[in-house]
C-alpha cells in the first residue's frame, strides 16, 4: 500500500468504524459481528503504527486510552458552567415558577413551558467540538476552569468524535460548540467495578458518582477504558453560527448531531405538570438502570432564558427538584468530636455501617452540642439517619422505642481532643471552641483549607502530606507551603514515590502563587467567608492590603456582607498571628492583588448595562466581565437605575421593560465602541 493509499484507507476506515459504533452504542443495533467490527479496528491501528503521521485526534483507535499522564492540564470553558439551585418540595418549585414571572414581568397566572428532564447522578463534563470533530473533554472544575480529561472521555463510545452532518444538519458544522452533559455509570458496571475492586483488595467506590468521578479522573485512560461510562447530553455551552430558539429544539439537535440524549425528557406547561412529572419518576426511578436524584426544570424558551440570565451561582431559568433523601436505621456505637480550622469541636456519631441507597454511611455530623440535647441523643442509642445528596449524612432522630437501659449520655469535652487545652463556649453561641491556635488540628486543617480544591487548589496535596509535614514541623501555617522548596531533598526522602513526586508537588505550590485574590481571601479561612464572599470582597477591595486595613463600617458596604461576618474579617485581621501569614504570603511572591486587567480603566464608572438578546461578538459572559473592568455594573434587570441596555438579536421583555422606562437602548457595536472610547 502506497502513503497515499493508506492515508484514504485509514479516512474510510475510520468512517466506517464510527458508524458502527453509532449502530452499537447508541442505536443498539449492530450491523456487523464483534470479529468483523475488531478487523475493522485492527487493520486501523495497524495502518497508523505503520504512518504514525496519519493518526488524527479523531481517530478511533484513541478510544482505547492513551499512556498516562503526569497532571491534568487546565481547560478554560468558554462559557462558564453554573450549578443549579434546589428544590426539595413542591411548595419550593411553585415558588421558583412565581419568581420567574415576576422577574419577567408576566400575569402569575400565564403557565410557562418548561423541559424537565432527569437529574443524573453523575459527574458533568463538556466537550468542546471545533469544525465538528471533539477536540476537548473537560470537567466542570470550579465552573470556570475544569480539567482537560480528553483522552479518559474518548473512551466513552457513546460521544461521537465527530458531528454527524447532512441531511440538513448543517452544511458546515459551527466552528465551536461546548456541548455539556453527565458521565454516570450504570447500576450494573458499577457493581461489576467494585467486585472486581474487592476481589483486587482496592477500596470501594462508596456510589456510581464517585465511581463516575474516579474513573474519569484517572491519570491513565486505559484504566477508565476499562470501565463502560456513559453519557446523557442535556446542553451547549458557548457557540457560534448556529441558533436554537428553544431547548426542546437544541436537544432535537444533539440527537441528530449523534449524541445521546435521554428519551425520558418531557416537554410540560404550567408548573402544576411539572410536579406530577416529578412525583411519576420518584416512583418510577427505581427502574432505571441508573440512579437519578431528582428532576433538572429549564424553561424552554431560549429569549427568556436569557432575560432571566443566571446569579453568582446559577441560572435563574432552571432549578434542581431533589427527591427527598432516603432514611435509615443504625446505631450510634460512639460520639467523636473533631476540631475544625477555626477551633470548633464538632461531634461526629461513628455508627455501625448501613446502607442507603447505594451508599454506605457510617459517620453522621451531630452539628453540636444544643443538637445533641434537642435531639435526646445517647450513645448506643438506635437511629434514624439521611444521606442528602452530598452533605454529610445527618441523625435525624432517635427511636426511643430501642432503649434497653444500655445507653450512656454523650460526654461533652471540656479539653481539646487534640491538643489538651480547655475549651471555651459562648454563652450566645452553639459552639465549643478550642481557643489554643497553636492546637495541631487547628493548624493542619487551615493548611488544608488553603491548598483545597476550591482555595489554592494545590493538585496533589493531599492530607498525608499536610499530617506528615506538618509533624516533621515544615509546616506551620498556610505561608509555610512557599518555603517548602528548600527542603526539597528531605521531601524526596520522606516519601517513596521519589523526586518526581516531589517535583510536581513543588511545582503545584509554586503555581498557585499566581491564583486570583479572590482564592487567597477564600484560602485564608476567616470565619463566615465562604467562595462568594471572598469573590465579592476581591472585587470590592482589590488587594489584600485594603480589606486589612477596612473598618466593619466599609466591610458592611460591600454587597453581600452582613454584621456578623463584618466583625469576623475585622478580628480575624486584627490578630497578630494572622498579620504574620499575610506578610509571609507576601514576601514568597503570592498574588496579594487583583489582576492588573480586571481594573483596565474607570470609564464605566457610575454606569450599569443589561443586555438582552445574542451578543455576536464574544458571550455575554466577557461582556459582563469587560463592564466590571471598566469600573461599570452589569445586573440582569431593567429598572430606572439602568444606564443602558444593551440589545441584540432576540431581545425579549427587557427590551419592552427598557423602552417603557426610557432607559436608552443601544446595540452590541455601540457598547464595544464605548469600551473603545478614549
Ligand atoms: C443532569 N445532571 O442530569 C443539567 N442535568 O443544566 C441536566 N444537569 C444542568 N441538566 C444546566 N439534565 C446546568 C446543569
């Protein structure tokens, strides 16, 4: 076979054999028999080992996973992936029907059409698709910036690594489209993976998600070929030159395109047939061959979707109804309190293992003393306890019935666990509070809140590392990570894995020190100061100096920022040991101040937009972002405070809000000629 030859063999081939995967995997109805299918792929492989040249990322044969990786790389979604907010009743989803016509300004009585589809209990990834052919798979990470997990999703044969075209789909496929969905497993594979696991001695996935999350966070994909995932698509992230007018319309679309989308998804109006929607699966979805935890309602209008546009956290056009969790019965076999970063003792019930759903729980958090005696609680004292969704299973009550006389009252500590001091409770507060800030458990667990995933996300940091450091007295505090380069060799020393472990670990620290403010603030641990409160005190403040040096007076300025967490940031930068920290932060070179972008210019000062309909430039998102950075506001209703609204193709009641108010209207080039502007 001459290069050429085999370039247009391995083109047809690789057609070929994604058409039966199609005919296999999502159709069910296979063409060909299993030995023809692996000739097929065989002769493939053997084409590209022959030209290595010819193998194109879209081929077949990197479905069976790739040599493993030493890290994830980072993957930027273009458009930002939000969670859902929840609702747990039906009163709760009424509510979300009634806010959303208030925010559109609709009669209450209009009944909306709304999608709802089942809530997968998976892990959500989204598949970047450029020309048509799957260039990225990426977690959804912080909802900004995920893990490039490409190679581990191309072992799942369902996503096709290309977009089926014709027949009208498109003559040219978008040249970008994010396509978002849920990798889960089945009941079946997973149960299949943790014999198999047992078997092997490993540990057990303790439920299909986490099965689904450590399988596709493997470093080496040919283990997570090893494992049969699936996929349900429900969405498109940020795209170009396409437009659907609906979701009803844009699932229509990803089936044709090739991808599977879930048959269950209905199409309601009025939110009364969305409850008898969630009330028919709750007693259906034992059934499936997959576990769900509820209903996903979007509306389906897409022009309204985007007037209701999302808050801080979530979309306001779709919400997450979750089955009540499933109670249990155990027995309390003893009470442990365990002392937080902030010196809180919290009681933990360790009970005798039980299943729920799935899951195996065998701790539940007591939350605290008062809880405790509310609740009447003893130990070995029988149980009724609930797992819901991913909290920490909780005691809900005590069956009094089971007393025999064995039971023993919970012992409340007047010591620390850890370090032996006295602990101290408030007379107004909950909480016992061990006082000693030197205590071990306080320290470790501030460093690991400061390296954790959503703070200064130091990748492959684990506990072991902060128990084991921490007590051959490298660290100290959270400041002590930036030193730990100059102990290099007795790290290599202290663990097995060696100097390449060391090296990546060093490296992780290293680059974190290049985080966004926002994750230094979170990082820090103040009390009360969770990821939103820590972005919005980055925006406000801008460094690390200005919200040290601000009264509660100015703290309580801030949006967001009530009394009780005013007081918190103020004391917390009043001690010494704090002052320390910083300063040490300061010194190893970590980002103590917002990115020089984010403040470009004041020339928005004063000034708030609303935009309304597509934007053809860049998604609203980076609009929004660019406001922010020229001192502007950018909110998602119109009132008479609004400066402009910003118009495109597509615009819906805000337009008419807009006009009714004689708030000016512009268009996308009018807005982008403003940031122009000298
Ligand atoms: C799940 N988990 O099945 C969404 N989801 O939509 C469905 N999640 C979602 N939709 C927007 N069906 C954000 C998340």
């Amino acid at each position: 076979m001459t290069r050429e030859q085999a370039e247009s063999r391995a083109s047809a081939l690789r057609e070929l054999i994604e058409h039966h995967n199609y005919l296999y995997y999502m159709l069910d109805q296979p063409e060909i028999s299993d030995a023809e299918y692996d000739q097929l792929f065989n002769e493939l492989r053997a084409i590209e080992e022959q030209y290595p040249e010819l193998l194109t990322p879209d081929s077949p044969t990197l479905r069976v996973g790739a040599p493993p990786l030493d890290a994830f790389p980072e993957h930027r979604h273009l458009q930002g992936m939000l969670s859902l907010d929840n609702a747990f009743s039906e009163e709760e989803l009424t509510a979300f029907d009634q806010r959303i016509k208030r925010f559109l300004g609709l009669p209450l009585e209009t009944a909306l059409d709304y999608i709802c589809e089942l809530k997968i209990d998976g892990l959500a990834v989204s598949l970047t698709y450029e020309n048509g052919a799957l260039t990225t798979g990426a977690t959804r990470g912080d909802g900004e910036r995920g893990e490039n997990i490409t190679p581990n999703l191309k072992t799942i044969k369902q996503i096709p690594l290309r977009l089926k075209g014709g027949e009208g789909l498109f003559d040219q496929p978008p040249p970008t489209i994010e396509i978002r969905g849920e990798v889960y497993f089945t009941r079946l594979e997973f149960e299949r993976v943790n014999q198999e696991r047992e078997a092997q001695g490993e540990p057990l996935f303790a439920n299909p998600r986490n099965a689904a999350a450590g399988s596709l966070r493997q470093l080496d994909s040919r283990i997570t070929a090893r494992r049969a995932l699936k996929i349900w698509v429900y969405g498109a992230g940020y795209y170009e030159q396409v437009t659907f007018e609906n979701q009803w319309a844009l699932l229509q679309r990803l089936k044709a395109w090739g991808f599977p989308v879930n048959p269950y998804i209905q199409r309601v109006r009025g939110i009364e047939a969305v409850w008898d929607y969630c009330q028919a699966w709750d007693s259906k979805r034992a059934e499936l061959p997959y576990e769900i935890d509820g209903v996903v309602v979007k509306v389906n209008d897409f022009a309204l979707q985007r007037d209701l546009g999302a808050t801080q956290r979530a979309p306001r056009w779709a919400i997450a109804y979750k089955y009540p969790a499933e109670q249990v019965k155990t027995k309390i076999l003893r009470v442990v309190w365990q002392v937080g970063r902030t010196g809180v003792l919290t009681p933990v019930a360790e009970m005798e293992p039980v299943e729920s759903r799935g899951v195996i729980i065998s701790r539940a958090t007591l939350h605290n003393e008062d809880e405790i005696q509310r609740k009447g609680l003893m130990v070995g004292d029988t149980v009724i306890v609930q797992r819901a969704g991913e909290v920490i299973p909780e005691v809900v009550s005590v069956v009094l019935e089971a007393r025999d006389g064995s039971q023993t009252p919970v012992e409340i500590p007047t010591r620390c666990p850890v370090c032996g001091s006295e602990v101290e409770r408030e007379a107004d507060q909950a909480a016992i509070r061990c006082l000693n800030l030197a205590c071990p458990a306080q320290i470790t667990e501030r460093i690991r809140h400061f390296t954790s995933r959503n703070a200064m996300n130091v990748e492959g940091f684990g506990d072991k590392w902060v128990a084991r450091l921490f007590e051959q007295g490298y660290l100290t505090d959270p400041a002590d990570l930036y030193t730990l380069h100059e102990h290099k060799d007795a790290l290599i020393a202290l663990d097995r894995s060696g100097e390449k472990l060391v090296n990546n670990l060093l490296n992780a620290i290293e680059k974190s020190k290049q985080n966004p403010l926002e994750r230094v603030i979170f990082g820090l641990g103040i009390p009360q100061v969770g990821e939103n409160a820590a972005r919005l005190l980055a925006d406000h403040f801008g460094s690390v100096e200005a919200l040290m040096n601000a009264s509660e007076e100015q703290l309580l300025k801030v949006q967001g920022v009530g009394p009780g967490t005013a007081r918190e940031i103020a004391q917390f930068f009043e001690r010494e040991e704090n002052q320390r920290v910083i300063e040490k932060l300061k010194q190893a070179g970590v980002r103590m101040e917002a990115e020089q972008s984010t403040s470009r210019s004041d020339k928005l000062a004063g000034k708030t937009f609303v935009f309304t309909g597509e934007l053809q430039r860049c998604p609203r998102e980076t609009a929004e972002a660019l406001i922010r950075q020229h001192g502007g506001r950018a909110t998602g209703s119109v009132s008479k405070a609004t400066s402009f609204v910003v118009a495109g193709p597509g615009a819906g009641s805000k337009l008419q809000k807009a006009k009714d108010l004689g708030v000016p209207i512009i268009d996308e080039d009018t807005f982008f000629a403003m940031l122009e502007e000298e």
